[in-house]
C-alpha cells in the first residue's frame, strides 16, 4: 500500500481536503497534527506545517523519519508573478527555486544551493499524473513555482523573481520540501492555485479568494489521488 504525505502550509487549505475525506486516525508528532484517511487503497497523510520554509523543512523530515511515506505533496495556494495567470489558476511546479537564497557574493548565482543547485525538478511521473487530469474550465500551468520567507506584495518584486528564475508563482514552502524531499530521495510534486497577484492590494485579494482557491487545490489532489498507483 502506497503511502502519500500531503503538506498544507495553513489550515484552511488541510479543511477543504479533509471534506472529502474519512479520517481514521488523529495524532501528534513534536506539537504538529496528522490526519490520516484512505482513499483507493492509498494510505494518506495530511499535515499543516506552518508558513514558511523551516515549518514546512520540518515538517517534511517528520513525515519522512516517521511516517516512512512513499510520496509527499503539498498543494495550498500562491500568488502570481506572471502576467499570463490569473485567480483561480493552477500551476504544477515542475521545478522548485528559492528566490531568496543568495551566496552570490562567493560568486555563485542567486538561488543556487550547494550539493543541491538552482532548481530542484519535481517527480516526473507525478508530474506527467497531474498533467494528465482533466481540468473543467480551469487554466493550467506547469514550470517554475519560487519560495520564499517574503509575502510578495511588490509587483517590481514579483517581476524580478519571474524574470530571474522564469518562476509562474511565488509561495513560502514548496522549495524547501522540495529540497528536503531531493536530500532523503522521495518524490514529490507541488501544486498551486493562484489566490493573488502583485498589484499593490494583494492582502484584500488573497482573503477574498483564498476558500474558492483552496477548494480547487482539493479538488486537484483529490483526481491525483484517484489516478496513483
């Protein structure tokens, strides 16, 4: 029995989920919650980490150390830095970067790690399973999704992390569980759904369309989970 570790950075996102879902057990690991259901004969996950890249770092290794699963995704909302995306849109991250990590005054490019590089690439055949998903009335996209510990609300801002990096969104997680998923070897995928853009108002934007984005992200999530195997 596969076994899927599903990362929320806040509750909301884990609520529209957990709708769909029969919990079968509740517990906690180092003050953090899990909920675990079954759905196809696929033993899943889901946690909420916390904002940010060190939750979400830990709340990885947790799920790897100690739940042992087979495949981890976080799915939760983001904001656009593309001029082609929309609220409501989807994006499946192909590659993870994060746009605030700079070493670059020992000549290094920014965003890039070492022993890890630039950009993390996501699972393929989880990247090819999310694309394969019909999306009724939906815009899809799949690249570059960059992290950060910075809410982006500068439009300048966003146009230089979609012009350095080729990013579609930015958020404050999916790098680092990428990162932390590529150091243990276990696939992974990220998938967003854009609840803001740059435009200088992006909290009243983000609070206005955060429930409608969350529950397209589940909806997602919940074909993904219909087609593993």
């Amino acid at each position: 029995m596969k076994k899927v570790g599903i990362i929320f950075a806040m509750n909301e996102e884990l609520l529209e989920l957990k709708k769909y879902l029969i919990i079968k057990k509740e517990y906690t690991i180092f003050d953090l919650t899990f909920y675990e259901a079954f759905i196809n004969n696929i033993y899943v996950v889901m946690v909420e980490s916390g904002v940010g890249k060190v939750n979400a770092a830990r709340c990885t290794q947790i799920l790897i150390d100690n739940i042992k699963v087979d495949y981890i995704f976080n799915i939760g909302v983001a904001g656009s830095v593309s001029d082609k995306l929309n609220v409501g849109d989807i994006v499946i991250g192909e590659k993870l970067v994060q746009h605030d990590f700079d070493i670059t005054a020992f000549d290094h490019e920014k965003g890039y790690i070492p022993g890890v590089g630039v950009y993390i690439d996501s699972d393929e055949y989880l990247v090819k399973l999310a694309k394969s998903i019909s999306f009724n009335n939906v815009n899809v996209v799949s690249g570059v999704i960059a992290s950060g510990d910075i809410f982006c609300t500068d439009y300048i801002m966003g146009k230089k992390i979609n012009n350095k990096f080729n990013a579609l969104c930015v958020e404050m997680e999916g790098a680092s569980i990428a990162q932390v998923c590529y150091l243990s070897n276990i696939p992974f995928l990220v998938i967003r759904s854009i609840s803001d853009t740059p435009n200088n108002n992006n909290v009243i934007t983000y609070e206005d369309f955060l429930a409608d984005s969350s529950k397209k992200i589940a909806n997602v999530m919940l074909e993904l989970l219909n087609k593993l195997n």
